[in-house]
C-alpha cells in the first residue's frame, strides 16, 4: 500500500476561499445546521461576522494534496462579544498584568452557542488525528501571530479528549435543554410534572387563546412569505430593550437565510387578527431543533413561554424531534420541563503565568457547576427527580 500524502495546513480568511461543495461534503449530522457552508458565508457576506465587527476569519484547513481532510470556523477576535463564553475578566487580569489579550484565536461559529463539532473531518479519515493535527496548527498559528491563545467554543462531548490531550484546559457551562423521552403527545410531557407545576403549565398553554392569540409555525415554501424588515425588528426588538444589547446580526443576514438556507429555518409566529404580535426564528437539524432569536411587537404574559418554549416543544413531539436546545442563559426553563445539560469550551493560552491562573479559575468553576446539576434538576418539577 501507498503511504498516504502528509496534510498541509491553510488558514484562509474567507469561507469562499473553499468550495461549498469541498466544506460541506465535511458536515454530518453533529455538525449541522450552524457548520454548513452557506450559514457560515451569510455570516460573512450580510456584514455580520467581518473584521470591522471584530471578526477576522481565519479558518483552518487541513489538505491532502488538492483534497480537503478536515477543517474549521475560526476567526481572530478583537474582543469577547458575541460568542457566550465570558472571558471578559481574563482580558481584564491579562491587561492589569501587562499582558496583552486581544487578539485571540477563536473555533466557534460566531453569535451561536450551541454544542456542535469544532473540527470537520472528511469520511474515511482518522478523526482523532485530523483533529490533533488542526489543534496543533492553530496553536502554531497563534504563536506566529503573537496571539494571547486558542479557544475552542461549545465542541461536542466526543472532541474533548483530543482537546485534553493537546493541553487545552476544559471549561464547563450549563444550558437548558428538553430531550424527548418518548413523549407521543402533549400531554405525555405533562404528566411528567407534579401536579402544581403541571397546573401552572397548563395555566400557561391556555394564556394566548384568552388573548386573542394565534401560534404557527411557518417552514419551508411558507417562508417566502415572511417580510426581512419585520424578521429584522423583530430581533431588533430585543436586542434594543438592553443598555448591554447589540445588533449583532444585519437585516442582509436574515435575508440570507430565508433565500438560501430556509430549508433549515422555521418562524413561530404569533398572531391577533392576522396582526404579527410576537416570533422566534429557529434552526433545525434533522433531530433537534435549536431556538435562535425571539422578538416581540406587544408585551403579554406568558407570551414568551408560548412562543419560544412550549409551541416549539409541542411541534417537536409533534415531529419526532429527540431534542430542543432553546439558546444559552434563562433559568425559567428549569420549571417548564427543560434540563441541565452540561456545556464545554477549551482553552490555552500561550503566557504560562495566565495560563495557570486561568486553568486555576477553571479548576473552581468545574466544581461549582458540577456541585450545582443535582439541585438545578431538581427544579424541573419533574416527578421521581428530588
């Protein structure tokens, strides 16, 4: 047998520099939908994830020959914003100290916390070592650049120990999610609750008809319908409520993904007499539906239970779905059948002064989380969970 050709590392600064067909043909089912070419290029092309915002891309590609084996989203980072991992204070101890932090190498897809692969790898391939070779790289490339580290954002589970191996310290955070245990109907996901939080459910579900409020769920061709200026304010609506907020994504994105990637996309959409009162735009997998950006026109009780949580919940049992990863933060969704789920991010970085303080933070914040699971379950209000 032939030895095969060795890879050669590219770190390109757009995604168009590979074609879609080379980067998708990567893709499999953990990795989708926020991996895929054409998300990843709506981010760039729509002003979104580009250098003026603090987005440098610099993704990271491994070749043999003229074929792509692996390969990653990553970006230089100007600072912290938008990417939900909260580094912000190890920016700021980096600079009392005299260290700079900024610029940073980030593997992540931008503005996007959901857990999904880090690192493609083509078919066929020693996954383990496209993967250690891509860490490598990137950890070449930032001591070149004079980069403070590498971080890698929300890597499955089945990445860390690649990640472990290559020194990279592990961070954990928490989201909450709602996995499908079998549920038929409804009501089957009722009946897990004891009976006062399930009547303080069901008090919930029942608030948009005594309102006058209609939801749907728009896929598909039915999203050609959707006017972009109103997706656009709807997610501004949001944002622009917060001293901290920031319009992250441009109106150009959002007509991006209803054009070419709507077969990803889904709007819930709440209605009074055909007026729109409220959405969330949502992503989907083929097994797991990920909750993206809520907004609203007018404000109603429960109407953000409704619209981003239990109508979406309701559709997945509907659909089969085996998972609802409703977006980072929210501890509401604790007593509304959502759960603790373990997030994880890994990061090196390069002054062993600052990395060792940051492993230490880490090593304290590992046993806060892991000491706080037990009692965020038992906030579900599940029955047979103490």
């Amino acid at each position: 047998m032939s030895t095969p050709l060795p890879t050669t590392l590219r770190i390109l600064p757009s995604i168009h520099e590979v074609p879609a067909s080379l980067w998708d043909g990567l893709v499999d089912e953990a990795a989708l939908p926020f991996l895929e070419w054409t998300f990843l290029a709506a981010l760039e092309d729509s002003g979104s994830a580009v250098p003026e915002r603090g987005w440098h891309p610099r993704h990271l590609t491994l070749w043999r020959g003229s074929r792509l084996v692996a390969a990653a989203p990553a970006y230089l980072k100007d600072d912290s914003q938008g990417e939900f991992i909260f580094d912000a204070p190890w920016a700021t101890a980096s600079e009392r100290a005299g260290l700079r932090y900024y610029p940073k190498l980030v593997l992540t897809v931008p503005f996007t916390p959901a857990t999904g692969r880090r690192v493609l790898v083509a078919p066929g391939e020693d996954r383990a070592a496209r993967e250690a070779e891509l860490y490598q790289g990137a950890l070449e490339f930032a001591r070149a650049e004079q980069l403070s580290g590498v971080h890698v954002l929300f890597p499955t589970q089945e990445e860390l120990p690649t990640l472990e191996a290559q020194g990279y310290a592990l961070r954990l955070g928490v989201q909450y999610q709602w996995d499908n245990a079998g549920y038929r109907t409804m009501e089957d996901f009722l009946a897990r609750f004891h009976s006062k939080r399930r009547n303080q459910v069901r008090r919930e579900l029942r608030a948009p008809a005594e309102q006058g409020l209609e939801l749907k769920t728009l896929r598909g061709d039915a999203l050609c319908e959707v006017d972009v200026d109103t997706l656009h304010r709807l997610y501004a609506s949001t944002v622009d409520k917060y001293p901290w907020g920031a319009r992250l994504l441009t109106r150009d994105f959002f007509a991006r993904m209803l054009s070419g990637f709507r077969h990803r996309c889904e709007l819930v959409e709440a209605r009074r007499e055909g007026r729109l009162v409220a959405g969330a735009f949502n992503f989907r997998a083929p097994q797991v539906l990920y909750g993206r950006y809520w907004g609203c026109f007018e404000e109603h009780p429960f109407l953000h239970f409704n619209v981003c949580l239990y109508h979406p919940v309701a559709e997945a049992i509907a659909q089969g779905l085996t998972r609802f990863e409703p977006g980072a933060g929210g501890e509401h969704k604790l007593t509304r059948g959502f759960e603790p789920r373990l997030t994880y991010s890994a990061h090196l970085l390069l002054h062993p002064g600052l990395d060792r303080a940051v492993r230490g933070f880490l090593e304290h914040e590992r046993a806060a989380v892991q000491g706080g699971l037990p009692q965020w379950r038992a906030e579900t209000g599940f029955k047979g969970v103490a």
